[in-house]
C-alpha cells in the first residue's frame, strides 16, 4: 500500500508540475500577445494612423512635363527645349504639393538643387556639341530623390532611430556618387521606417507615409517614401534599398517600377542598415517609367 500510495503520489505532483509550466506557457503567449498589440496601438496612436482619417485627394499636376520620362526630357534639354532649372523647379513645387499630405520627405536640399540646375543650364548654353556632353552625362539635369538610409553629403542619415542624435552625411552613398557622377541632382531624402526593418513606412521619429493613390492604405516598406513620392509625380528617379522585399512592395503598392529583375545593383557605400551586420542588401533605382529602365 504504501507502494501505491507513493506512485499515486509522484503522479500527482507530475500532473501539477506539468500543467503549472502548461499555465506559465499560455500565460507568456497571451502577455506577449496583449503587449504587441499596445506596443501598435501606441504606435499608430503616436504616427496618427491613416485609416482612422478621411481619404485625402492630391493635387492635380500642372506640370506639363510630367508625363515624360527621365530619357524623354534628356532629348528636350539636349534639344534645348526646356532648362534643367525648369525641371528641378517643377518637381520641387510638386514635393511640396504632396508632401503636406504624404509625410514622404525627411529633408530637403531645393535651394542647392537650384543651384546646381542652373550650373548645368550654363555649361549646356556653353557646350557646342551637347549630345557629346549628354554621352558622357547621361543623367545631367534631371533630379532624383534619395531614401534616408542612402547617405547624401551634408543631408540627415540616421534611418530614423529614435535613440541616437540624427547625424549629416559626411559622404555620399556609392549609388548617389554614380548618379551624381552621370549628372542627376539630388533633390531630398525620403522617409524610411527606423532601421528599415518594417514592412510599412513608419515611425515614431517621422511618422506615417501614405500611399498617394488611396491616403488609408500603406505605401508599404521600407522604401514607401520613395515608392510615394514617385507614385505621386514628385520623383524623376528614386534610389531605395532592399533585402526582403524593401523596394518590392512599396513598388507594387504604389504603382512604380522597380530595377530588381534587372540584376544592376549599385555600391552599397554609406548604407545604413542594421550595424554590425552583414546583411545581403541591394541598392536599386525606382521608376515610373518603364523605358527609364534601360538609362
């Protein structure tokens, strides 16, 4: 007897230790579950979340270039039809239309990019063979906008963290250096999620990106602020990163191209990612255009 009534006892407390840590379990799975859900409702309380607000129509485009690609209006300033200061000024105008209602920008350079247009329109009135010119700078005059985490000289590049002071770009990343070098002008960076790593555009140092089609749906991530400005008509030509789908989805979401199939990657120099890692990730142009794809 006393046999049995030591293994009913040893059951018994196997019974209890099993369903005491079966109990533990459930509980961290619903405590885990109930903080992931304050932790987003607080986060989209704090980034005033776009499907509690009423849809919000863009602007017209007015300008009348717009529906021309980048390769388009190379040929009108070869031809001398148009000024790169008449371009640059039309999409910094167009940023500032949708901007008030997409949050896709973090900081913009409109006064340099001026600048710079006007130092291309001069060397274009100066050159006597400007196809030769345009041979050698494929992409001189026309703007392009950059996302965050892209490093552009004197511009905010801190991929939106919240606990460290923004820094400015010391350098330019190894993709704005090429496009620089081919002429285009930088005209701002754009918004990214807080070390890139969310499949929506946003972020409590920056906010929510809305998609420019339909204010209440996402742009997608991390690259939704270029995504939006170019879905938007307030791009030429956007450069994004991508590991996992960074440009992809933000490409379908808003109804841009993207270069990913196209195997052409640029350096990835001055790309802040996640530090201290080695991340496989590819730095790529987006477009609106399909045939800016073969520039």
């Amino acid at each position: 007897m006393d046999f049995i009534n030591l293994s009913v006892e040893n059951v018994f407390r196997y019974d209890m230790r099993r369903f005491l840590v079966n109990t533990v379990k459930v509980l961290v799975v619903f405590s885990t579950r109930a903080l992931l859900w304050v932790y987003s409702l607080i986060l989209n309380v704090s980034s005033f979340n776009a499907a509690w607000k009423k849809p919000q129509t863009l602007p017209k485009i007015k300008f009348e270039f717009y529906n021309r690609s980048a390769e388009e209006l190379r040929d009108l300033l070869i031809s001398r039809q148009i000024t790169s200061r008449q371009i640059v000024e039309a999409y910094i105008n167009r940023v500032k239309e949708v901007d008030v209602i997409l949050n896709s920008v973090v900081e913009n350079r409109f006064e340099g990019a001026l600048k710079d247009a006007e130092e291309v329109d001069n060397l274009i009135a100066k050159t006597d063979d400007v196809k030769m010119l345009f041979g050698v700078q494929p992409l001189l005059g026309i703007p392009f906008t950059v996302k965050e985490n892209l490093a552009v000289k004197g511009m905010k590049h801190s991929s939106s963290r919240t606990r460290v002071p923004t820094k400015k770009a010391e350098s330019d990343a190894g993709a704005v250096e090429r496009l620089r070098r081919f002429g285009g002008i930088p005209l701002l960076v754009s918004i990214a999620p807080e070390l890139c790593l969310n499949m929506e555009t946003v972020s409590k140092k920056n906010g929510r990106t809305l998609n420019p089609y339909d204010t209440t749906r996402t742009t997608g991530g991390s690259s939704g602020g270029e995504a939006a400005l170019l879905g938007a008509g307030a791009s030429v030509i956007g450069l994004g990163s991508d590991i996992a789908g960074s440009i992809r989805f933000p490409s379908m979401f808003c109804g841009v191209l993207d270069t990913s199939q196209l195997q052409v990657t640029y350096p990835s120099k001055a790309t802040f990612l996640i530090p201290k890692t080695q991340c496989s990730t590819i730095t790529l142009p987006l477009v609106p255009w399909p045939n800016e794809l073969l520039i």
